[in-house]
C-alpha cells in the first residue's frame, strides 16, 4: 500500500490523502510524515488558521490549501473534495490533524475501495472494543448516529467518525451543502441519497489530548444542524 514515490502537485495521484484542520501545529507535521508512508499525496486543507500549520505541513510535505478564514470543518472539507476532483484520484482518505486517527490503519479504510466492494468506508470506533473512547463520548456520538441513521437508508455505528475513504465515483457525489460540524452527517445522507455502498471497519483514536472544543456543546451545535 506503500507508495513508491512521492507525486508532484500536478500529476495523479491513486490515493489521495486530505487532512482538513485549523490550529494544529502541534501534530499536523506528525501526521503528514505519517500518512505518506500509505498514500500517493497528501493535501492538508488549512481552514484559516492562526498559528504555523499551513508551514508546519508544507515543510513535511504535504501540497496545502489555506482558506482565507476560519469557514468550518464542512468547508474544510468540501474542499477536500473539489481537490481530489481536480486531480482525478482514484481514492480519497480523510482523516483529522489532531493525531487522533492512526494513519498505519489507512491501509484498512481503503482495501474495500481498491477492491470494489464499497464506495464509501467509514472507520469505526464502535465496531470493536470500545473501551479507549471516553464514556461521555459514546453516549454522545450513540445519539447523534441514532439521530442520523433516522435520516438515512445507510446505518453506521458510527456516524461522526472523520475517518473515512471515497471512491472516485463517490467523491463526485459529494456536493456537500453543510459549513459545519455535521458534515459526516450530511455524508451519510448522501450516501442514500446517490444509492452507494458504505461500509465500516473498526480504528481506534486516541483521546489523550485535551479536547479543542467543549464536548457537549459540539454535540449540542451538530445535534441541530442534523
């Protein structure tokens, strides 16, 4: 799954890798360095921010995109999309700069692409044990799938995970309408919508850092948006 070489900015890429984030230079050159090993190219999408980490990604080799300002992770990550558009790419990977998601399980979310068997992969947190992820984030994240899966034919475990592969067909389904923080939701609603095959592979993440926004107010703000 390793690429051979490093692609330029201009040529195609199979597998694309897009890290949409905003104030994560602690870790976003980490996680850059990380998830070339599996990927063709990585596009770090800054969405605004304030500190170093559209320099932090560029120096570790990621082409990155900055927003002018701060628009919202929906936008950050419709970006993503028109990107691996323009550069026809066979698979798209998402995933978080916070170094929440382990980039060694790519590999994972796009073996289904590769072979056909989905348009869609979502990495579940709740597929296996569960024990990492704190309690009050699994009470949260099971109300807000319950609430998602009302809306959709799809039903994940996991409906809020930034962990995710697309195939080139579903990423030209993906004309995403949602600025904020129920994009994934707004995702799986479209994944019924377009009538594409989703399914889900267990990850873990990891929660030993503390948390940039307050949990129950997240939940709260995606709650309504869905």
């Amino acid at each position: 799954m390793k690429s051979k070489k490093s692609t330029s900015s201009k040529s195609k890429p199979r597998i694309l890798a897009a890290i949409p984030c905003f104030n994560e230079a602690p870790y976003i050159g980490s996680v850059v360095l990380q998830t070339k090993k599996y990927v063709d190219q990585v596009i770090v999408i800054d969405d605004g921010s304030t500190d170093n980490t559209a320099e932090i990604a560029r120096a570790a080799g990621a082409v990155v995109i900055k927003h002018r300002q701060n628009y919202g992770k929906g936008a950050a990550v419709s970006s993503a999309f028109k990107e691996a558009r323009l550069r026809k790419a066979e698979v798209l990977v998402l995933l978080d700069g916070d170094g929440q998601h382990d980039p060694a399980q790519i590999p994972e979310i796009v073996k289904p692409l590769l072979e056909k068997k989905a348009d869609v992969v979502v990495g579940s947190r709740f597929l296996e044990a569960k024990k990492f992820v704190p309690k009050y984030r699994t009470f949260g994240q099971s109300v807000l799938t319950w609430i998602t899966n009302l809306g959709s034919p799809a039903r994940l475990t996991d409906s809020q995970s930034g962990f995710r592969g697309f195939s080139r067909k579903a990423v030209e389904a993906m004309d995403l309408k949602e600025t904020g923080l129920s994009v994934e939701s707004e995702m799986q609603l479209v994944v019924g919508e377009k009538d594409l095959k989703i399914l889900e592979v267990p990850i873990k993440a990891h929660y030993d850092r503390k948390a940039k926004r307050n949990p129950l107010a997240h939940g709260l703000n995606v709650l309504n948006r869905i």
